[in-house]
C-alpha cells in the first residue's frame, strides 16, 4: 500500500473470509460477531485468545444484530432470521423472498432497538434496492426504496439524526431521526467522495459524533467529521474495505473488516492478507452495540 503518512491498521485474524462485513461487539460477552456474507457463516471472535468460531447459515448473510434476549438477529438473503443459542434458525420476517436476484446486504440497530437493514440485486442493478426497518413486534416496514446497494447506516450520539449510504451514489447521507416512530425524512448529502477514492461501504459513528467509513476498492477507513470534513485515515492492507466496529473493553478499539471477492488473481497474490480482520486503535471511543428489542 502506498505510504503516505497515516496510519496502517494491524492484521488480527487472517481470516480470509470471501465477503467479510458487518462487525458488532458484543460487550457481555467481549467477542466480536462478524460474518462472511457469501461464505456463508457468522463468526465470533474472541480476542482474549485470538479464537474464531464460525458459525455456518443456509444462505448469504448480510448483517447480524446483537438481541437483548438470547441468540442472534441474521439478515439472511430472503429476510430476518433468529439464530438461538442451540444453533437453529427461525424466520421472523421473510423479505422479498419472492425475487432470487436479490439478496439483505448491510445493516444495523437504531437507538430504540429496531434492526433496519437494506437490500441490493445480486447483479447490482440500479434502483432494485431498499431499506427496510423490523420492529421489535416482528413487523416489517419498508423506510425507503430506489436504492442500489443499500449499505452503512449509524445513528448519530444525541440520537437525532441518521448516517447512510447508498454505495454507487459516492456519498454519504444524513436524515433527520424520529426515535419515537423510526421515521427518516430530511435526506440531504453530508459527504461527496471525490472519484478515484473508492466506493463507501460499510460505517460507524463514534462517541463523538464523528463517522467511520469502509472504502471498498480504496484499501482504507476515513473519518469524517459531523460537517462533513475529512479528520483522518486508517490505511488497510487490503482494497476491499467492507465495514468497521469500535470493540475492546473500553470501545477504543476500531475492528475493520475486509473481502477478497471479485480480485483478480494477480490482485490476490499482491494481497495475501485481503480478507483478513484489522484492528487500530485511534484514540477515540466507540459507542456500545444497540440490541435488537425483540
């Protein structure tokens, strides 16, 4: 990677995971859930011992939701799933389980413990996407529609308003936040990403209200500040940069998840460590994980 001065994130588990996204520290149990949507499986690892258990599903997983009751929240391709701790699945909202070409992507928990999460086509056709919120009631709404590959969503400190991304737009938006009935209104650009940087994937927000965005092709995570500003990067050995987590006792550590998926093979021999799970730690605090409330 070329070296220009910012800091390179260390490699902690090589995991090689095919499509790696996704990372949620878990705080009660101190591991990190993370998965490998095309793989496919949910994987916990335990940086206490440097363990990786890998949890296999049925079919490509986009997201995972940490649940204030046992088991976890899967956004399997056709919907919602619960995975209880005995390792079986049930599915709690099926969502455009009639159309194969389409699969759940990215997603996340929303400071009154409702999971949205977003879709995209397997052929990443424009506008066959959308963003859809499940209530801790298990009923689905739809939040928005006319995406293409609906990816990071964060929610911001004082609980107000909203970071998203749509990755093809080369943006990052924000909407006004209603916590009392989810809604999203008031869509606005906050952050143009200049070509030739790579496209926005997965993000976080932190304590302090700055945003952490994953650039797959673009080897690296930038934090932006709230107006938008660049702060600083964390350089990654490995271009697709897919998603990143604040993790560790004392949420000061940034975990980066990364995909060897769609590189050549000359790409994949000049990067052994693609697909690998990174840690940096920046000096900043993370906020904790929010739980799913069904």
């Amino acid at each position: 990677m070329v070296n220009d001065g910012w800091p390179e994130a260390e490699l902690v588990l090589d995991a090689r995971a095919r499509l790696g996204e996704g990372p949620v520290w878990d705080d009660r149990a101190g591991v990190l859930v993370w998965v490998d949507i095309l793989a496919p499986a949910v994987h916990v690892y335990r940086p206490a011992d440097g363990s990786d258990l890998v949890l296999p599903v049925p079919r490509p997983v986009g997201a995972v939701a940490l649940r204030d009751a046992e088991g976890l929240l899967l956004a399997l391709e056709d919907g919602f799933w619960l995975r209880k701790p005995d390792g079986s699945l049930r599915l709690l909202a099926a969502v455009e389980a009639g159309d194969p070409s389409t699969r759940m992507n990215d997603g996340g928990v929303d400071p009154a413990g409702r999971f949205y999460c977003g879709t995209m086509a397997y052929d990443e056709r424009p506008a066959a996407a959308s963003l859809y919120r499940l209530e801790p009631d298990g009923h689905v709404e739809t939040v928005l529609s006319g995406a293409t590959i609906s990816n990071g969503i964060d929610w911001s400190p004082d609980e107000r308003t909203c970071w998203y991304i749509d990755t093809p737009t080369q943006g990052v938006d924000l909407f006004d936040y209603d916590g009392a009935t989810g809604t999203l209104g008031n869509r606005r650009r906050a952050i143009t990403i200049p070509d030739g940087q790579g496209w926005p994937d997965g993000l976080t927000v932190d304590a302090e209200g700055g945003v952490w965005v994953a650039f797959w092709g673009g080897g690296c995570v930038r934090r932006y500040l709230p107006d938008g500003s660049l702060d600083r990067v964390v350089r990654v050995p490995a271009s697709q940069v897919t998603s990143c987590a604040f993790g560790g006792e004392l949420l000061d550590e940034l975990y980066i998840t990364t995909a060897w998926n769609a590189l050549a093979d000359t790409d994949r021999r000049a990067q052994p460590l693609a697909g690998g799970l990174f840690r940096t730690r920046p000096g900043i605090r993370g906020l904790p994980a929010r739980r799913f409330r069904g």
